[in-house]
C-alpha cells in the first residue's frame, strides 16, 4: 500500500483518493510558481501539456521571456508587477505562445503567495480557454436543460439516494424537490411500488443496460383518489473515466394517455361482450336455457354475482302489470351464475321459486319503474333491499358485496323481469356505462327471452290439443291385444302432427292407424285432429284401406299447404288377416313369432294431400302371436345418421328377446333415442291375440 492509498484509509471512504477523470483532470488544470523576479520555481506536468515545455527547460527562466510574445510583454509586466506589490488576484484570459510557436488562449488565475521567512512567489493557475468555455457551456446547458425541462429527471447516487431532482419531478412526485434530497425512492415517496423501482435500479447499476419504457401505475398525495401513469426510463451515469455515478431516471407523466389506452380496452371489451351476446345468447328456444346463457355471459366480464329473474305473470301468459306504486310483485328465479364459488350464491333465490318482492326491494322498483337501479356503493342500509331476508343480507355482507346494479327485461315494450347484479370481489364499482352496456345486454337477450316464452306457450299449447285429441284409453279390439306410446319432442316449437288410432270397425274388425302430419306447432296438432276425426268417420264406414287413404287425400288436399303420411290397416280376427295401405309412409314391421322381424313389402304411395294419386292395398295372412308394428318417422329419423342405419337398428332391437307390449314399447323408445328429441314420436304395436279371444 502506497502512502496515498494509506492517506485515504485513514480518512475513511468520502475522503479516499479518486481516481482520474473528474472535472479537473477534463479541464487539464496547470500550476506554475515564479519567485518576486518572475522566474519560473515550479512547473507542473500539466503546464508542460498545456504549454509544451518541460520542467528542465521551464525552471529558471524568466516566464513572459519563454510564454509571451514580444508584443504582450509589457503588458504581463505591468499585471505581474501589480499582483506582487498590492496582493490582489487578476484573472483573465491572455494569449501565451506554446513552445511550437502557436499562440493559443489560456484562462489564468493569478495570486500572490507568501512563505514563511516572508518571501513572496506568485501562483498562476491555467487552463486551455476554449476547453473551459465549452465545459461553462455544457454545466450551464445541463442546469437549464435539468431545471426547465417538461420531462421529469432525477439522478440517484450508488446508495439509491436522490442527489437532483429537477422542478418538473417535483411536480410529477407532489413532492418537494428538497424533501426527495438523500432519500431513498421507499422513504421519499413511499406511495408507489418503490420495491419495484428499486429493483430496476439496482439491476441498470449492476449491467450497465438501460431500462427504457417501463409504466409505473400509483396515485400522488395531490390526487390521491385517481391512478396516474408514468413513462420511466432508467440508465447508469458514468464519468469520462468510466467510474459510476449512479443512476438517472427520466419520467414522464403519460395519465392522460394511459386513462385513453383504459378507455379505449374498455370499449373493445364491451363491444366484445355484446358481439358474444349476439352468439352465445337464445341458441335455442328453450326459456331456461336462454337465462343462464345470459347470468353465465355476464359473470367475470360485468359482475361476480349475476341472477335472472321474470315476473311470474309473463310465465302464465298474462301481460305485466301495470307499474304497482306498491305492494308485492311475485318474482320467479330462472337463473343464477357467480364467477367463483361464494356463499352469496345462497342469498339468491333457487331458480324456479316464486318470491314476493315488496316495493322497497330494489328489483320490484327496476321492473315497475322499467328503468335501471344503481347503487355504486352499497351500505349497510342498502342490503335489505337488496337481498330476500336478514340472512341473506349477512351472506352478502360476508361475501364482501360492495357494489350493486338491476337492469330491466324489456321486449316489444313489455317488462318481463329484471337482470340483477352485483360486485363483490371485483373492486371496481359499477358505473353509468356498465348500466349501459348491462341495459344492452337485457335488452338482446330479453327478447331472446320473449321468444322462448311465446314458443314455449305455443308448445303447451300443441301438446294439450294433440294429447287431448289422441286416444285416452288403448282399446281392447276383438282378437289383438294393443299397446302405444306417443313421445312430444323435446325441442321447443317441434311438437304437434304424430297420431295414431286403433278404431272398431263393423264384423269385430279393427282400424289401425299411425300418420304424421308434416311441420310442427299448433297449426300441425289441428291438422292432425281433423284427419284423426276424418279417419275415425272413414273407418265406421267399413271401407277399405285403399279408399280410406284416397278419401284422406282428398280432405288434406283441401286444407291449406298441408301433407301427411299415413299407414292404414283393417285387420279381420275371423279370417286372420290383415289388410294394409301405406300413404308416403315408413313401411311396418311384420314380427312373427318364431322368425325374424322383417319390413313389409308394400306400394309406398304418396303422401296425404299430393292428390290424384292411387293407393293400393295389400293381405297380410296372420297367426296368433304375430306382431304388426307402426311408427311414425321420429323414431327413427335423425339429423346425424342415415336412415337405413337406424331401420336396421330398429329390427335388431326387435330381434332380441320377445318382451310383452308395453316393455317392448318402452324399449324401443330407450333404444332409439333422437338427438335433442327433435321430432315427437307416435308407436303403436298390435299383436294377434290366441284364438279362444276371436269369440
């Protein structure tokens, strides 16, 4: 260890010798010392660089004689004389000729000195003026540029303490410039992430790599209730020797433009969730289904909790009240959806109950008012409005609920109910615009809604008129025992034309009869009962099958754009024999007893109502056991599978083993599931009865 290196141990680290590269080593700072005759004494290896002559060839020369020219030298007498004999300093600039011959201009600083038996000595400091001029100009262009820029800038030390902090930063922060000085990001403005600040600092002191860009969120002690954004650059500050300094960091304030990008994400998330809305809500007719699409589209995009809820009167087919200024209103559940398990799913009424809601529940007031209901922030006070009792409301106290909104159903200007929802671990609290953009939701889905229920009227409708036109009872006939499932699709709006008959006919003969008339609805089920009730009156006239069906063509011909299908079969317990006809219709299954079920060869003919078209009859020969088989097309029909497939898996099911009627209904049905039941079924099955029942 040298005596310098042991010098700046003993001082401690702040007075530990540096290295080059600071201010004076850029300015190149000489220092000459001449006795009271203006002779050099001393001269420093910066003179020699300065004005290019060694220290031999310096000391002992007259100074003005080696660095002045002939011209000046009075003059730097004269100034020499005057800083000897008064002790005053003289600074200024003046023309020195190096040793090449070249005059360049040098900045002086000129003082007396004095030793200690009172000999005097004069100290000239220099340095090259243009070298100084231009470090005065970039100090003062730094300052200016620090002080007055927009841009908020700050440099830390290699401890993370602020050591400048410019006007701007001071503004950006709310903080004064002073309050930031030896402080650390954590202590100075402990409102932001100064863990992760700091962490990017110490990372650009460690690489040298610049940290460009970086969005720092946080709010300041002047605007403590709003988020403001700041565009944060970071970089390692070095001096010309390459020693660090520490860190600058560069900050703009970029709220406005962040609050934009905000607002702007919003807007596509919202147009998002409509254009969802448009897909994922009403695909199909089904009322239930159609509210959970909606309480399941809203949750986690608009709310944590969402319900459905209809007014029970839209359900049985009465138009809404008038808007009651009091009084309960009976409200029924259709769907309720959270987007995470909560026990506030437990304050919500179960779908399908039927509640009365009083006038103070903010629902009844919603769907009377026909108008939005938005408690931003919801109190103590708000909950037994909100939920059904004082259980409820502490489930939703507990759940964390903060936040509440109801929207009405509005179709074709008729409130059906209200979409109810509500905030809890979501902190944000609703809005104006999410009433507006909920008031969009409910509205597309109300009519959604609007349409399930009219379908779903229309299908109970359907299903009544054709179950009470279908036979109530299986009739006993004279020597056939006969068993018959009819099946109503599944589907909304699909149920209406299948029927099927077993009518006595004069001589103990027995009418079979399984049609399907085309389309659905309740406009299929009155066509069907006309050409039941046609049938019925055909077969009292003992006809046979053939002109049966040629009469039946002729009556749905008359009906408006109406076709149907139709197997028509008489069958004689005295002769044993069965005499069938087919309109357009799937041909029966003829199951013997002992052999292997098969499909009767029979004339297709065409369907009821094509007209002018003739119908053939055929003699099928019976025996005691044998099993004739009538379906209509939705049985077998489906929209994934081809036809003949499903009419062979028809057969095998009938070729296992022989099971009574109705068992052997009931598996045919279980067998043959139709996908999504789009179509109802009609079945009928006679079997040939022992002949001791002919009698």
């Amino acid at each position: 260890m040298d005596a310098s290196e042991a010098f700046g141990e003993r001082l401690g680290p702040r007075l530990a010798a540096s290295e080059p590269g600071g201010l004076l080593d850029v300015l190149g700072v000489a220092a000459i010392v001449l006795d009271h005759n203006g002779r050099i004494t001393l001269w420093s290896p910066q003179a020699e660089e300065l004005f290019g002559w060694s220290a031999r060839e310096a000391l002992g020369h007259p100074a003005a004689k080696i660095l002045v020219a002939e011209e000046h030298l009075a003059l730097v007498l004269e100034l020499f004389a005057r800083v000897m004999s008064s002790g005053e300093p003289w600074a200024g600039v003046f023309p020195i000729r190096h040793k090449d011959g070249r005059q360049r201009m040098v900045e002086f600083r000129n003082m007396r000195l004095q030793d200690e038996r009172g000999g005097l000595y004069a100290l000239g400091i220099a340095t090259d003026e243009p070298t100084l001029r231009s470090v005065e100009r970039d100090l003062a262009l730094s300052v200016r540029l620090v002080s007055q820029s927009p841009i908020g800038l700050a440099v830390l030390d290699t401890d993370l303490r602020y050591v400048l902090v410019n006007p701007a930063l001071s503004r950006i922060n709310g903080v004064p410039a002073e309050e930031h000085m030896g402080r650390t990001v954590s202590d100075a403005l402990p409102f932001l992430d100064a863990e992760q600040i700091e962490g990017s600092m110490v990372r650009v002191l460690a690489t040298g790599v610049p940290l460009l860009d970086q969005t720092t969120v946080g709010r300041v002690p002047g605007d403590p209730d709003a988020d403001h954004a700041w565009n944060v650059s970071y970089y390692r500050l070095e001096d010309q020797a390459g020693r660090i300094l520490g860190v600058a960091i560069s900050v703009v304030d970029v709220s406005e433009q962040y609050d934009a990008a905000n607002e702007a994400a919003e807007a596509r998330r919202r147009l998002d969730l409509i254009a969802r809305a448009s897909v994922c809500i009403g695909t199909t007719l089904d009322l239930n289904r159609t509210a959970h699409e909606l309480a399941d589209l809203v949750v986690t995009d608009l709310a944590d909790i969402a319900a459905v809820d209809i007014l029970d009167s839209i359900l049985d087919g009465r138009s809404a009240p008038e808007a009651p200024l009091s009084g309960p209103v009976a409200i029924r559940a259709l769907a309720v959806a959270t987007a995470y398990p909560t026990e506030a799913l437990q304050a919500a009424d179960p779908p399908g109950n039927i509640a009365k809601y009083n006038a103070e529940r903010l629902v009844t007031r919603c769907v009377t008012t026909a108008r939005p209901v938005l408690v931003s922030h919801v109190g103590r006070g708000d909950l037994a409005n909100i939920a059904r009792d004082e259980q409820a409301a502490a489930l939703l106290e507990r759940a964390g609920l903060h936040s509440y909104l109801a929207v009405p159903l509005i179709a074709r200007g008729e409130v059906l109910g209200a979409l109810d929802l509500k905030r809890a671990r979501n902190s944000q609290p609703f809005t104006h615009d999410d009433a507006i953009l909920a008031l969009e939701l409910a509205t597309r889905a109300a009519v959604c809604i609007d349409n399930a229920r009219w379908f779903q009227q229309q299908r109970h409708a359907a299903l009544a008129l054709q179950r009470h036109l279908l036979p109530r009872q299986p009739p006993q006939p004279v020597g056939l025992d006969v068993a018959y499932r009819y099946q109503p699709a599944a589907a909304i709006g699909e149920a209406g034309g299948d029927w099927f008959d077993a009518i006595p006919v004069a001589g103990d003969k027995t009418a079979l009869v399984v049609g399907d008339v085309m389309g659905h609805g309740i406009n299929a089920a009155a066509t069907m009962g006309q050409l039941r009730t046609a049938a019925r009156t055909l077969a009292g006239l003992d006809l046979d099958p053939a002109d049966v069906l040629r009469h039946l063509d002729r009556i749905t011909s008359e009906l408006e754009e109406t076709t149907a299908t139709c197997v028509y079969a008489v069958y004689d317990p005295h002769r044993t024999r069965c005499r069938i006809a087919l309109a357009g219709h799937l041909p029966p299954i003829w199951d013997r007893l002992g052999r292997p079920p098969r499909f009767l060869r029979l004339p297709t003919g065409a369907p009821l109502g094509v007209g002018g078209v003739a119908f053939e009859a055929t003699n099928v020969e019976c025996a005691p056991g044998d099993r004739l088989v009538l379906y209509t097309d939705g049985l077998v029909e489906t929209r994934d599978q081809p036809i003949d497939d499903r009419l062979r898996a028809l057969l095998d099911v009938l070729t296992h083993r022989r099971l009574p009627l109705e068992a052997t209904c009931d598996r045919l049905l279980a067998a043959l599931p139709a996908p999504q039941g789009h179509d109802d079924v009609a079945l009928l099955i006679a079997e040939v009865a022992p002949s001791r029942r002919h009698t």
